[in-house]
C-alpha cells in the first residue's frame, strides 16, 4: 500500500494567515494527505507575509531554510503561498527556481474544512478578507483585492461548530471587521451580527473582536460590548498616528477629534476596558513637533495595550513617492522613545492589579509553571499571567487567580482552590 504524502506549514504573519493556513491543511487532509509538523514532511507548505519589509524578510529566510532542506534531500517539494506569491511571483519564480508552485491567495468562501494549529482551546474566525480603508501605506488591498465579507450564515455555521467543541476563546479576525457587511448590504452590521454569534455560543468562553477602525466604532458596537457577558472588554483599535497633516497623508478618513471623541466614548461606556491600538513612527515628513504631539498624546491617553511600527516604505503604495522620506535612524529613534514610554505605563497599569482577583484563562504548562491570559491579553501580542496552581489545571480551563506579583507586561499569581 502506498504511503500517503505527508504535508507541513509553516504559518507566517497575523492570525488572518493562521485562519487560510488551518483551511489549506482541512482541505489537503480531506484528500487524503498525512498533516504532519513541518520537519517530518515530504511537501512544505510556506504561508507568506508580505504586508511590510520586515515581513517579507522573514517570509525569503523561511523559504531559503526549506530549500537547503530540499537540497539535502528531506524535502522533495516546497510551495510558497499567500501574500508573497501573490505581489512577487514573476520575481520569485526567477530567484528561486528550487520551489516547485507559488499560489496566491485563498477565496473567502473556500474557507470549508480546517485543521487546527491553534491549541484546541481557541480558534479565529476570519469573516472578512480584504480591506474596505485605502490607507496610503498599506498595500494590502493591491494584495487581497476587494473588500468581501464571508455570508452570514457561513459564519453561523462555523460558530455553531465551535460552540458545538465548547472552544474556550472565538477570536474574530479580519483587516478591518469594523466594515463587516458593507459589501453585502451597503453598510457596517457587525454589531448585528455579532448579536447572532452570541446567541449560538453558549458553549464559548471569551469572544474577542480583532480589529476595528476607529471611524466605525458605532454607538450600537460599544453598547453590546458593554453588556454582553460574552464579549472580551478589549478593542483593539489601530489609530496609526494622531497628528492631523499625517492623518490626512495616511488617509485615515478620521482627525485627531474624531479619534479622542471615540476613546472618551468607550472607556466610558465600557467599564474596566483595555484599548489597544497601534501606531506607525517615521511616516514620510513627519516632523520632530509632530512626533511629538503623538508621544505627548500616548501619554495621555496611557492605553492598556500598545504596538508600535516604523514606516515600511512599500512599493505599489501612494506613501512610496512621497517626499520628505526619514532615515531609518530617525525612525527607530522614535519606536525607542515610545516604546519605553509604554513600557513605563503598562508597568503602573499592572501595579493596579496586585492583590486582586481576576479571571485567567489557562493556555500551557512551562517548566513547572501555567501560563494563562487575562480578557485584555490576545493571543500571541499581548501579555501573559503567570500562575502557579497546587492542582492540575488543563489548557482551555478558566480560573480565579489572585496576583502576587507585577511586571512591565505580564503578571504573575495563584490559583484560588
């Protein structure tokens, strides 16, 4: 009997990626490949990031390791697919002839089967491919085409499945799931939506909302926020910048009054919230003055939760030609000065927490030790909850953790028997 070809991925880039790599994997193994980690497999599978420089970078190391694996002989075939293939595939097929396919992107409605590479106890749901804004920067829409949001009901179906696993954690994902519906109805209704997945979780711990653009964070979202049980108190809102002049250069399509207006409304109808945002530094012609107003800004605002990027002049972009371009010194210069910035009120913002109770939701055992997340924690970008327990506890468990100690991004604690 011959034995069945065994496939690995590896996964690059955002949880969209981990969503289209879990599908590709359902698929495959409906045909009747063999799923196996990516250092037993006959065919690897790379799923690219493109999105900025960095990105790509770590995407071609990734494809240059497995192509001295297949030179050696323990792989006889590599695929790269997503982002990637997808914007490079000429250039790619000239410089890399030792890779066997390149695919693009994956259908919205494609998305049928999956195979979990997530721990059991979370899942994303990505319910809408593409990107409604047409920031200057981003490359992505040239990437992944139109704005499409996947149906309703295919999205019921799915959380019907996931309710049905008890999952401990929904994760909906999207580049903006703020626009959700606009394509289908010619306007937002992701508050509408999220009503029905709420009804069919019953068996779903946290349901945690990943990302939403600040201009479309409407009246009828933070209310159902607030008062659902279900819904993590966490919105993760990308503002990219606050000056005006670089608003409008980013294009936005919202100003510095708007963006405060928004906040001041959610950390006042959502008690205990916990904002997160992310912030591009270095953006063609930013000045020192403007900088500054954006530091100034973060340390007034002091969000729970901060990201900081610097520029990535990408090519195929408005921002690409545009004058005034910074050096790279300059740039990192400022990540610095904001990333300690944060790191010194993420710090205080912890402290708050020592003596309390709270709720953590269990993720790994490490070294003798359990690490779990709070609702203001997603995976893989936020903190972590060190916890030490005197009985077992198994990844997927919520329990009460009483904080002994404090850091700049993580806390640690014990169980309550």
């Amino acid at each position: 009997m011959k034995e069945k070809t065994k496939i690995g991925i590896l996964s690059l880039g955002c949880p969209r990626n981990l969503v289209d790599s879990e599908t590709i994997l359902g698929r495959l193994g409906n045909k009747g490949y063999k799923i196996v980690d990516i250092d037993k497999a006959d065919v690897a599978i790379v799923n690219t990031c493109a999105f900025i420089n960095d990105a790509k970078e770590e995407s071609i190391e990734a494809i240059l390791d497995l192509a001295q694996l297949k030179k050696e002989g323990r792989l006889k075939k590599i695929i790269v697919y997503g982002c990637l293939a997808q914007r490079y595939k000429k250039e790619l097929v000239k410089e890399l002839p030792e890779i066997d396919a390149f695919v693009g992107s994956l259908a919205l409605n494609h998305e049928k089967s999956r195979f979990a590479i997530t721990p059991e106890h979370f899942v994303y749901l990505k319910i809408c491919e593409g990107c409604v804004n047409n920031c200057s920067f981003c490359i992505i829409p040239k990437i992944k085409g139109k704005f499409t949001s996947l149906g309703k009901k295919e999205i019921l179906e799915k959380v019907r499945q996931f309710n049905n696993e008890k999952k401990s954690e929904l994760n909906i994902v999207g580049q903006d799931i703020s626009g959700y519906g606009i394509d289908l109805y010619k306007k937002p209704v992701l508050a509408d939506l999220l009503k029905d997945i709420v009804k069919n979780s019953k068996n779903i711990g946290w349901i945690r909302l990943l990302y939403l653009n600040p201009a479309r964070i409407s009246d009828e979202l933070i209310k159902l926020v607030a008062d659902s049980e279900k819904i993590c108190k966490y919105i993760d809102m990308p503002i990219q910048h606050i000056n005006n002049r670089i608003l409008k250069l980013m294009r936005r399509n919202t100003d510095k009054a708007g963006i405060i207006k928004a906040i001041e409304k959610i950390r006042k109808r959502i008690p205990g919230v916990s904002l997160r945002t992310s912030l591009i530094v270095g953006f063609p012609s930013e000045t020192d003055k403007e900088f500054q107003e954006l530091f100034d800004f973060v340390k007034e605002v002091r969000f729970e939760r901060l990201g900081v990027f610097t520029y990535s002049r990408e090519e195929g972009t408005s921002a690409y030609n545009f004058k005034g371009q910074l050096s790279s010194k300059i740039k990192q210069e400022r990540l610095g000065a904001l990333m300690q910035l944060q790191q010194d009120i993420s710090k205080e913002i912890n402290a708050r927490f020592l003596g309390k109770t709270i709720e953590v939701l269990i993720d790994e055992q490490e070294n003798g030790c359990y690490l779990g997340r709070t609702q203001s924690d997603a995976p893989e970008v936020d903190g972590m909850v060190y916890v030490n327990s005197a009985r077992k506890l198994m990844p997927g468990e919520f329990v009460k953790v009483k904080i002994t100690d404090t850091m700049e991004y993580d806390l640690t604690g014990k169980v309550l028997s």
